[in-house]
C-alpha cells in the first residue's frame, strides 16, 4: 500500500509523546491488496497498542466476508500511516454470531497476543468520516495506485453496509443480514460464454510444456523471418478451388470478387507479417466473427458441435493438413445443427447458414463492398486463419499441443457452465436479482439452467440467439417475485432505440443483447428489470440506456427501474470507444446513477485478461511478459438506476468467484471461468417509492 506524501507506515510508539498524543487512530478495513475504507476515528494515547484485525478465522465466515484485514491508520501531522501487528487475531468465540448489533455500530472483543496484552478491549466501531484532507460527507479509498487519497474513488460508508449472520444464506454468500426490509441485493455477470478457445487467454498452468508452447508460438510472431511462408503454402489453391465451389452451392454472393481477392491479394501475403499481424481483418473482424459463430455450436439436446481448428477442443485428431481439410469442409457445409431460439423454432440448418454479413454500420472499418460480400469473405478469411494456426503448432510443438489444449478445455471449458451455477447458487444464492449477459443457450437450457431454476425465475429475451450463441438474461428469486406478474417488454424498447436511433452509426444490436421484463414482487413494488451486453466499443450502450429510461419513465413511472449491463466502457473516451467518465457524465444528466457512485473511477476495472497469439484478433494480443501491464482493464460492468427511486449501501466486484477481488491478477483462471469479474450491490428503496 502507498502512503500519501510517500511517508512509510511505523509504529506511533516511535514518535514522540507529543506527537503520539496528538495522532488519530482511524480504524479501518483493509481489502484484498489495496483499498482500504475508513471505519471509526478514535482517540489514542502515546501508549496505545497497535491493532491489526487479521483475516477472519474459518469458523467465523459470516464476519465481514469481503475483507481480508482489519487495520489501524494512524493520522499524524501530515500523513496517514498504515500499521500492522500479525500477533493480534479475532477470538472466534467472540466473534458477531446471532446477536448482531444495529447496523450502525459493530462491536467486536479483541483477544490480543502476549506482545498486546492490553488490547483486550471492546471498540465501538461506530462509522465516521475520514478526517481532512478528506470531505467531511464521504469516505474515500487510499488506493495503492495513487499516492494519495484518490478523489475519484466514492465509496459508501462501510458501516451502513449490513453485517449478516449465518442463518438463511448460502456458507459463502456475500450478502449481508439483518438489512432492512427496503433493501435489494443485486449483481450482474457477463459470463463470456463465447471463450471457447482454451488458448486465447494468458493462464498459469503447471506443465512447464505449456510456457513452451506459448513462448514458441510467441516467438514465431515476434520473429517471423524463419517461419513467413506465403499464405498459399498452408492453404493452397486447390484448397481455395474446393472452398468456392461450396461456397457457390450456398449461392453466396459476391464469390467472383472473392475469388479475385484471393489471388491478387490474399494468396501472396506472409502468413505472420502480412495476414495475422494484419490489423484491419481484426478490426473488421473477417476470422473473428465466423470463429465466434461456428468456433463451438451448442445445439439442442445438450450436443455440442466443434469446427476442426485449433482455438477450440476438437475431440479429433485433424493429423496433416490434407486430413485436417476435408474435415474443416464437412464441418461447414454439411453437418446440420440444430440451436436455441425462441419459439421452439429448432429446424436443422447447415453450420454455414448461421453465418451472417458483417455490417459497415456495427464495424466501421469495413467497406459497403466488403458488407457485400462479407459472407464468403469471412469463410475464406476463417480458413487461412485455421490453417496458419494448424501450420504454426505443429511447427513449434508437434507433440505436445494437443495434450496441453485437453487440460486447459479440462478446467476452462467442458464444466464451465456448471461452475458459473454454482458461484451464482453458492456466493450470490440470496441475492434477488441476478442480470447474466452472453450466456449460451446450453446454460440456460441444460444442467446449469435446470439447478438454477430451483431457486430462480428466468427472463429471457425475446428472440434467443442461437448463432452467436450469447444472449441475456435476468434470474429474480421465485421467492420474491411473481412469476405470473412478467411482462418480457424487450420489444418496446428495442422499438424506441431502433426509432432513435436509425441514422446513428454504431449503434446495432443483435438478437439476445437485451432483456427487458416489468415484473412485480411479492411485497407488491413493480419493476421495471433489464439486462444488457454492449458492443465491443460500448458504441450501444448509451443508447440502449437511453431508450430504457424513456421507456420507464413515459410509460412505466410507477416501476423501480434497474440495468445490469456490461457496458464495454473504457478508461478513454473517442468517437470508437465509450468512454467511463462521458457514460457517467450521461446518467448524470438523466437522472441516473450506478453502483460505482457519481464519480466512477476509470481506473477500477472489471476485466483483466490478456489474450496471446492463438485467437483470431491478433491486434490483442499481449506478450507474455506485458501479460499484466498490457491487460485489458476496464471498468465495463455496471449496476444502473434512478437516483430519485433507489441508492447504493454498497458494492463489490469479484474476479475470485468467492465475493473478493484481487488486483493485478488476469483472469479467467483454472477457478474463475469468465474474462469479467461479477459486479454485486445491496440497493435501498427510498423514502416515497411503492
């Protein structure tokens, strides 16, 4: 932890009386690795003993779950001073159990070691303000990433956060008890259910043979020279023959052009220099989209269906390239699959026919032209693109890639589903309401979706998308909300943002994104409830954001409305990207407000992942090295609301899966299946409000 103005942490007892006297112990918690929230300030004398309330014990996980220390901050002249005593430790037998005072004042027996005999005393942990230099209305956050206290990081007092009990919760659960009938327990997850590929993130894995690979596929990017073979070495045009004449049976448009740019453009480009470091087919995403698309099909019934490539796991052995093609071939334009949508309208299609055209509208850098002829574009684009990847592996590692991507699929893919169920059930099991944002159809459909609906009422959206296979969703507690009361309003409001919206680039939507629902609860508030998944750019969020308000404001005033979204809302605001501040900045100036407060901090991200060099977007990639520097950090998950209906006791994020976050950590990890953390918060009802 820094320290403002760069003044080390010591003990008060080395100051001088004077000094010591006139010091402030302000109590406090310190979180996972760097933040640490003000509790009580209080009075101490020069021979006060130094407190360190370490992390709970096992037999106490109902105190203070999210916390992994309690702490003394001494304040002195000038500077505020952390101060740790490992000797100091919480008696478990005198921890809060049943009897949990107010809110609003915790009192906890402090059993000291031998070295602090004397601090066997009760404190009353009354909240307060941090003392200047701090406002004297909020508490703020001394963050390890900034030297001083961080004025962007608003927080709610912690003390008027609900310390729970053990009784009716999940072992894990994050909420706290003995809230107040006004309060609501809230989280959202964007669960990545398009992470096929057990390659495309950076991961810590115990076969030295997988650092190997990596490193050796690395430096094949890095210096290509050896390797810079021209593309029509690994895809030939016999190869690229068969593909048009497929392609010409599906009677795709634009195959004469496509052929034409294959032989004056793509054929003769390097594979590494002059097609995977090629930043434009990434941005226009030519090998990303099908990959996403047909990487792995989730079909009804629970089969799943893989393309023959190397970001997935293909059960097959794909052997030499000419064994490896036939497959590929097959796969695309004859095996038939059949995918969730809405309706229950499962007819067979061929795996080519979920293709769609890639629009110029969502992806500027695209051409009208290249719109045009997107489909068979991307099929030529997505087969250079396997085949490189095949040629590079068995180049690098012959014998041991296929057994390295089976323990990765082990741990990241094949129960991924059933992991992210049993975080939800397990560490957010009595949260009310719960917004899910690109979850397959499997997930909710199969095993995950039949353990979760024990407990939980699914909103769908209104068309399931069975293509991309990612869609949105809300799961409300069946014990609080009237399943017959549901009204799926999802059409509404794409209406409204499609009228809004209709001479505004960027701002498309998929099937799936949305999910809307005005349902009641059993105590009788009706809400207006809406899950969203942004674009890459976040181009779509303040527009879809937009439309909800318009939509419960003029027609649903009488319902409490609240968002959960991955807004894909980045540090830096630009005409591509949507920005944190310039999304704050719209909220503020409709009325809304989220769970990050009014000043979110751009610098508190919900992702963290770094993609290597076996996934389709290149232009991402990270070196290992750069793996934590050169991540993706993001604050891109959201909790939104009116500020005249609700506001936030407090908040959390969690990249653990267990209701604690840890900095500077990339995920997914063997443990934490998705690249997002979840987002929870406890939100009040205020006064007036039905």
């Amino acid at each position: 932890m820094n320290y403002p103005h760069g003044t080390a942490a010591r003990s008060p007892s080395s100051s001088s009386s004077s000094e010591a006297h006139a010091q402030t112990a302000i109590v406090g918690l310190r979180l996972y690795h760097s933040q640490a929230y003000c509790l009580s300030s209080i009075s101490i004398a020069a021979s006060s003993r130094l407190l360190t309330f370490l992390h709970r014990p096992s037999a106490s996980r109902h105190f203070f779950p999210r916390f992994s220390n309690f702490c003394l901050f001494y304040r002195g002249r000038d500077c505020y001073r952390e101060v740790f005593c490992t000797n100091i430790k919480i008696a478990p037998n005198k921890m809060m159990t049943e009897a949990v005072p107010d809110a609003h004042s915790v009192t906890a027996m402090i059993q000291g070691a031998p070295e602090c005999a004397s601090c066997c005393t009760q404190y009353d942990f009354t909240p307060s303000p941090l003392p200047s230099p701090f406002p004297p209305a909020t508490n703020r956050i001394i963050s390890k990433n900034h030297p001083g206290p961080c004025e962007n990081h608003l927080v709610s007092r912690l003390g008027e956060c609900h310390f729970r009990n053990h009784h009716g919760h999940a072992e894990n659960d994050s909420v706290c008890a003995n809230r107040h009938p006004d309060d609501i327990a809230v989280a959202t997850w964007n669960v990545a259910a398009v992470n096929n590929n057990p390659f495309e993130y950076w991961v810590t894995h115990p076969d030295p043979a997988y650092n190997a690979l990596m490193e050796g596929v690395q430096n094949v990017i890095d210096h290509p020279e050896a390797h810079d073979i021209q593309v029509h070495e690994v895809l030939t045009d016999s190869m690229v023959e068969q593909l048009m004449n497929d392609l010409q049976r599906q009677k795709a448009p634009g195959i004469a052009e496509v052929k034409q740019l294959w032989q004056d453009d793509f054929r003769n480009r390097k594979i590494v220099s002059g097609f995977l470091k090629d930043n434009t087919i990434g941005k226009k995403r030519l090998a990303s989209m099908p990959d996403r698309i047909t990487n792995t099909i989730n079909c009804v019934g629970g089969k799943t269906l893989k393309r023959p490539t190397v970001i997935n796991y293909y059960e097959k052995d794909m052997g030499d390239r000419e064994s490896w093609w036939s497959q590929w071939r097959e796969f695309i334009f004859n095996t038939e699959v059949e995918v969730y949508s809405s309706g229950g309208n499962h007819a067979p299609k061929l795996v080519y026919s979920l293709l769609e055209p890639i629009l110029h509208k969502k992806y500027p850098a695209l051409s009208v032209e290249e719109e045009r002829i997107s489909l068979p574009l991307q099929v030529l684009c997505l087969a250079i693109f396997d085949a490189i990847q095949l040629h590079i592996l068995n180049t690098v590692a012959p014998d041991s890639w296929q057994r390295i991507r089976r323990s990765l699929a082990d741990a990241l893919l094949i129960n991924k589903d059933r992991q992210v169920a049993s975080v939800l059930l397990s560490t957010y099991g009595s949260y009310e309401i719960v917004f899910v944002q690109e979850a397959a159809g499997a997930f909710v459909h199969g095993e995950p979706g039949n353990l979760l609906e024990e407990h939980y009422i699914p909103l769908l959206p209104s068309v399931m998308d069975g293509k991309r296979d990612q869609n949105s969703l809300i799961l409300v507690k069946k014990d609080v909300f009237l399943a017959s009361a549901a009204q799926n309003i999802t059409d509404e409001v794409l209406q409204v943002h499609k009228k809004a919206t209709e001479s505004t680039p960027g701002a498309v939507l998929y099937p799936g994104d949305l999910a809307a629902y005005c349902i009641d609860a059993t105590n009788g508030r009706k809400f207006l409830l809406a899950s969203f998944h942004g674009d890459t750019n976040g181009l779509a969020t303040v527009p879809i954001v937009r439309a909800l308000h318009e939509v419960a404001s003029t027609k649903y005033p009488e319902r409490i409305l609240i968002i959960g979204l991955d807004a894909n809302t980045y540090k830096v605001h630009n005409d591509q990207y949507q920005g944190v501040s310039e999304f704050q900045g719209f909220l503020d100036e409709n009325g809304l407000i989220s769970c990050w407060g009014p000043t979110p901090n751009p610098y508190s991200p919900t992702t963290c992942n770094a993609r290597t060099f076996l996934q389709p977007q290149l232009n991402k990639a990270v070196r290992r090295d750069d793996r934590i520097t050169k991540a993706d950090k993001n604050l891109k998950d959201w909790i939104v609301f009116s500020l005249s209906q609700l506001e936030c006791r407090c908040a959390h994020k969690d990249n653990t899966g267990s209701a604690s976050y840890i900095e500077d950590m990339v995920f997914p990890t063997m443990n934490f299946p998705s690249d997002h953390a979840i987002v929870a918060a406890t939100v009040s009802v205020k006064k007036g409000q039905a």
